[in-house]
C-alpha cells in the first residue's frame, strides 16, 4: 500500500504507482480549502505558528486522500510562495511529500485600475480582475509528485476575447478593454507522468453577488465554457472550482452541463455517502454528488467542484471526501472548509 496504507478500502481505492513502462493509476484532486485570511502574510503567519485548527483540518483531509497531484482552489498566494511551501512542509510532516509547487500569480486582487463595478469608486475589491482585497487571495497552487512541464496560463485573457462571450451591456467600453475572463486563472500545466497527463485547472467566479444585469453569472458561464475552446489531445484531467451546480442553485447551468456532456470529457460522478446523507430536500440534483455544504439557508449542497478526465482515460476509482456522521474523519472534513475534496483515480500507460 506505501503511502496508502490505513485508509478504508472502501471509501478510497488504493492507487498502484508502478514501474516505467507499465500502466500506473494516479490520483487526482481538486479541493477549496479555505486556506485564505484577510491580509497578505496572515495564512503564513498562521501555518508556521502551528496552533490553527482549520489549517490542521485541510491538511488531515489531505493526507487521507493522498492525491498524487491536488489542485487547492482556495489559498492565499504570494510572491515567494512561501505560505505554499510551508503547508507542502506540514504535509511532509504528516507523510505526503509534494517536491513540485506550482503557483502562478492569480487574477484575485489583482489591481484593474479600471471602475468595473460602474460604482464611480476605484481600487475597491470588486474593481480587482478578480475579487479580493489583496493580490492573491483565495487564489490557486498546485502540488504534484510528479515533475511538472510546459505551463500555459491563460489567466491574462480578456473577457471580450473569448469567442462567444455574454457580455452584453454589463461592461462599459473602458471596463471591457481590461476585464479578464478568469476570475482567478486558467492553466494548462504539464504533468511528467508517464505518458505525459495535461492539467486542466481553474476557479470560476461565483455566479451570485451582482444585480439583475448578472455580470457575475455572465462572467461564470464564460469561464466555465472556455474550456470547450481549449481542450487539448488526450489524455488530460480538467480539474478546479466551477462554482456552478448542473442542477440547483443560482447561474446560468447550460454551461456546466455543455462541459459534462463534451464527448472529449467523461464525468465520473463522483459520490459520497456524507453528501447523500445531508441532502437538501428541494433540490432536484442528486445529492450524493454535491460537494459543498454551505451554511444553512441558501444555496444550500451544491456540486461545484469537479474532476473530469478526458474521453477514454480508464478512472479506475474515484469520491468525494465526505465521510458520513460518526464516522472517522466526519469532523476534520466539515471543519476544513465548507468545500469538500473531489479526487479521481486514472491509469495512465499501457
């Protein structure tokens, strides 16, 4: 089992890294894991110090899991990567070793010098090319066994370059000329496996917090569908945060639903007993698939975020990280993060 060893067959399916030239099954992950604060230094700060419950939370999630490369859709960025590196350290020190950290600079926070909320005021959060207070927060990293390859970012696209975007009238002609389309980036990262896997990762904005011209879920639809424009050959994984349900919730659904039915893409569905047992009673999707559970009231469990691999990638397991009430762990995973883990397991090679 190595690095598996002790977690419940049932729940998480052992991976089987083999030798060069075999067939080898890798696990990937996606996970929102709340690791953001309210100022730039404050989630290293918090790492270091050791005595932070949630932090300790997210990482016990993890080192259950065991994704041999884990996208985090929630964390803070900065410059050095130093918070980053310092939690890859905490997850060495609990047994999973990350010798590869990947952490572009996000869209969150980012300065627009543009007015693009049209609120006459400059330099708020909501004037950032994506939400956030500072560069970098609740941005995206990646840790990865594996080496990584070619990176392409394109995190610098502007929202009027996407081909069929909804725009409309939300942006003025000043606003529009500036506006990203991620509002926190998208990237295609090599993977060195063998064969070679491309990464697919992102976090969409949130479709909610605007008014009725619905920049946001405008904004939403277009992150999401931009990936249909994008695809690359198999064999590649999309994994991140759509922030979009299929089903229920708010937003514009047709275009998570247009990505999971892509003849390219397979969805796995992942499923865990934890969703199935907290299900929201007038939703319409099925619950066992949802992984968010956020605070009572609306929206409510939702499915959000996803691991989709390519058309024709045997996904040899795969779950979301829920275990149900009473059982180990039940705690660690609801503590973490309103957001639970999604891992898929897939066979690369012959």
């Amino acid at each position: 089992m190595g690095l598996r060893r002790g977690i419940a067959a049932a729940l998480l399916a052992p991976l089987c890294l083999c030798g060069a030239g075999m067939a080898a099954t890798v696990r990937i992950a996606s996970y929102d894991p709340g690791l953001t604060r309210k100022g730039p230094g404050l989630l290293l700060r918090d790492i270091t110090r050791g005595q932070d419950s949630q932090i300790a939370a997210a990482a016990m999630v993890i080192a259950r899991t065991q994704p041999d490369i884990l996208l985090l859709t929630g964390f803070d960025w900065d410059q050095d990567q130093a918070a980053l590196r310092a939690f890859a350290q905490l997850l060495g020190r609990m047994g999973l070793e990350y010798p590869h950290l990947l952490a572009p600079r996000p869209n969150r926070g980012l300065p627009s010098m543009a007015d693009l909320d049209g609120d006459g005021r400059l330099g708020e959060a909501e004037d950032s090319q994506g939400w956030g207070s500072f560069t970098g927060q609740n941005g995206m990293a990646l840790l990865s066994r594996f080496p990584v390859g070619d990176v392409t970012d394109y995190s610098a696209m502007l929202w009027q370059d996407m081909p069929g975007h909804l725009i409309g009238e939300v942006l003025t002609p000043e606003a529009a000329s500036v506006q990203r389309l991620s509002g926190s980036g998208h990237w295609q990262v090599e993977i060195l496996t063998d064969p070679p896997l491309q990464l697919l990762a992102f976090a969409a904005t949130p479709p909610v917090f605007d008014g009725p011209e619905d920049r946001n879920g405008r904004r939403n639809h277009d992150e999401i569908a931009f990936w249909s424009t994008r695809l690359p050959d198999p064999p590649f994984v999309l994994a991140g945060n759509a922030n979009l349900d299929p089903v229920d919730g708010e937003g514009r659904h047709a275009a998570i639903r247009a990505l999971l039915a892509d003849p390219r893409i397979q969805d796995p569905g992942q499923r865990s007993a934890g969703a199935r047992d907290a299900a929201d009673p007038d939703h319409a999707g099925d619950p066992a698939q949802d992984t968010v559970d956020w605070p009572d009231g609306a929206p409510g469990n939702l499915r959000v975020t996803y691991v989709l691999p390519s058309a024709g990638l045997e996904v040899a397991g795969s779950g979301v990280f829920w275990p149900p009430e009473g059982q180990p762990h039940h705690r660690a995973a609801i503590s973490a993060s309103a957001h639970r883990l999604v891992w898929a397991d897939v066979t690369l090679g012959d």
